[in-house]
C-alpha cells in the first residue's frame, strides 16, 4: 500500500496584499480571484496561525511571530483542490493520518521518491535513485549553478528511465498510475538564494498529465 507523504495543492490567484492598518497582532489583507476552496494561507513559507475569509476574493491573515518586523516577500493562499495544472505546489508531510493515494497522485509520487533518492541508500534497491538532491547543499559560484541545472535534468531522465522499468512488471498497476514520460519543462538556479527550481511535466499511459514545481 503506498502512504500519502507527498502534499499536492492549487496555488490560488492572488492580485494583491497590503498590511492591515491599525490591527495588532500584525495581519495582511490578501485579495485574489476566488478563494472559496482555501485551505491554508503560507507567508514566507510559513503558516498563517490565523486567518479568515473576508468574502470570495479577500482573506485576512495573522503574520506569523516570527515574521512581525519582517519584509514578507512570498504569499500563497492554497486550495483543497487539486487540478494537476503548472499552479499545483508539492509539500513533504508526515501527516498524523497518512491515507493511501491512488490515480496521478500516486504515480507523482512515485517518480519523486525515485527522483530523491540517491543510489545506494536503498538496501533492496541499490541501483535505484535519480540522485536529484546530490549536488545541492554544497558551496557554488554562479559559473558551476549551470551544473547543477543540467545535473537535475539528468535525475529526471534517470528517474523516468528506471520507475518505467519497474513499472513494466506491474501489470495490474492502472494506466494512471504509470509513468509514459517525465519531461523538465524549466529549470533555473536561484544564485541569490541557492536554491533550484524547477517544473516537470508527468505524463501517464493513460494520457494525463500532471505538472509539479519543485524549489530544492
């Protein structure tokens, strides 16, 4: 049975967001397209402690403590909803309920587990590993991040090449869930805030298609 540990979200709309005047704690007005199927509001990649619905396109959200006298430069509001489109965010959780996932959830989650992997750290498995995450943590220069660009290009092909392979042998495994092909659809590296980031498009045997963002 394969357990839900990777999160996948709808990035909602947003037009714009100003701090709330007069207001302690510290909370910012958001507005956006419709935020009907919101869910959690993120501020700097943190939780919100606290926020409400001011009507379909407002939310007002608490600034975390930590963030009080801080320059807030990213605000996400996430839905319940997942859609499979170039907006979906990807989370690593270990819920306290994890539930068996099934159709492209379960095949995205499946390359990225291969993706993440490094080979040899699997013992029953140890050819198996895209090796994404190898090469970052060490100390760069913007001259050799183009090497770590390519390097995750190739994890991906690597990746793709061996979930396929394993995937062959599972005959009962719906289409949905099988991988077809796993394309980069950008990838750049983030010197300032040595980061990566990247967009890769899965396509099922079935022909769906899903789109994950990814920032290492």
């Amino acid at each position: 049975m394969d357990l839900q540990c990777f999160y996948f979200s709808d990035v909602l709309g947003i037009t714009g967001v100003e701090d709330v005047p007069d207001i302690s704690p510290r909370s910012l007005n958001i507005f956006g397209t419709d935020f009907r199927s919101a869910t959690r509001v993120l501020l700097d990649d943190q939780d919100s402690p606290s926020w409400i619905m001011a009507g379909k396109t407002q939310i007002i959200a608490q600034v975390p403590d930590t963030l009080v006298d801080a320059l807030i430069t990213s605000v996400q509001v996430l839905s319940s909803d997942f859609t499979a489109t170039v907006r979906s965010k990807l989370i690593f959780e270990l819920g306290n309920d994890p539930r068996k996932i099934t159709g492209l959830k379960a095949m995205m989650q499946t390359f990225l587990k291969i993706l993440f992997t490094t080979p040899g750290t699997d013992a029953f498995a140890k050819k198996i590993g895209g090796g994404a995450l190898q090469g970052l943590g060490k100390n760069f220069s913007a001259g050799s991040s183009q090497n770590l660009v390519s390097d995750f290009s190739i994890s991906v092909r690597r990746a793709e090449t061996q979930m396929i392979a394993l995937q062959s042998r599972q005959l009962r495994l719906p289409d949905d869930e099988k991988l077809a092909a796993a394309n980069v659809l950008g990838v750049t590296m983030d010197v300032a805030n040595t980061s990566l980031l990247a967009r890769v498009e899965l396509i099922a045997q079935s022909g769906k298609m899903a789109i994950t963002a990814l920032e290492l």
